[in-house]
C-alpha cells in the first residue's frame, strides 16, 4: 500500500517552481552575481524537506521521498507503539507524522503530497494493522478530511 498523493501538482512543487524561476532570474539580471545559484540546491533542499510520503508493507511502514528517491527510513510495524499526525509547522505541507516506538520517536514528518482521500486510506490502513492514529489537535481531523 503506497500512500503517495499528487506528487506533481501539490503546493510544495509549485513552491518549489516560483523559487526557481525567482533564483533564475535574478542570476539573468546579474550574472556576476552566482549567489543566487547557490539558492537553487539550497532552494531544493528546503522544498524537498515536505516530499515524504509513506509505502506500508508487510512488515514495515517505509517513509520516502519523492524528490530524493534515495532517501528512506523504514520502521518495522511491530515496533511502532502509535502514530501522531500533528498540525502542520512552517512551509506547505498539510501536516507532520511522527511515528512513535516503544523507546524512541520520529522526528515529525512533514507531508505535502497527500490530500484528503490519501489520508483517509492511510489512517484506515494503520487502523486495519491496529496501529493507532491520534491527531494533535483533535480538529486536524476534520480539517484532514478524516473520518473514523
């Protein structure tokens, strides 16, 4: 189960063009002036940081990211205590995940890509594999469009 989302047409892609287009065309203004390349893997860098996504197997629950496709964490699913899908931070995703284990925790997981009928199937999901889902603030629910 792959829970993706709109990898192409989602507000941190569309960030991530206005950033471009910016950075490239103050480098055509000024030449001279190569700070603004290095705005652009910075640039990346930062809008890459909201492009996770989640592929749940058998075994383990895999966050990826879809612009850096190298770039996975697995947590084996019987290890995972709970799930905390938290009120979105700074920047464009819609919310954070952190995954909670018996002794450790996620960093919270910043998630842009996925709308609302991706949410319901990857609360649903977890809820089939009795990995429970609690969400902070109660009304991010709502707001995520999740119904239980």
């Amino acid at each position: 189960m792959i829970h993706r989302g709109d990898r192409v047409f989602n507000l941190n892609n569309f960030i991530a063009i206005i950033y471009l287009v910016i950075a490239i065309g103050f480098y055509l203004i000024d030449p001279d002036y190569l700070f603004f390349l290095i705005l652009i893997p910075f640039g990346f860098f930062v809008i890459s940081l909201s492009a996770f996504y989640f592929e749940i197997t058998i075994n383990e629950l895999i966050v990826k990211n879809y612009m850096i496709p190298f770039l996975k964490i697995h947590y084996k699913l019987t290890e995972i205590k709970q799930i905390k899908i938290l009120r979105k931070g700074k920047g464009p995703a819609k919310a954070r995940v952190k995954i909670i284990m018996e002794d450790i925790s996620s960093l919270p997981i910043p998630v842009s890509s996925l709308g609302k009928k991706d949410w319901q199937h990857f609360v649903n999901d977890l809820s089939e594999l009795n990995i429970p889902v609690l969400f902070d603030p109660e009304d991010l629910r709502k707001r995520l469009g999740i119904t239980v």
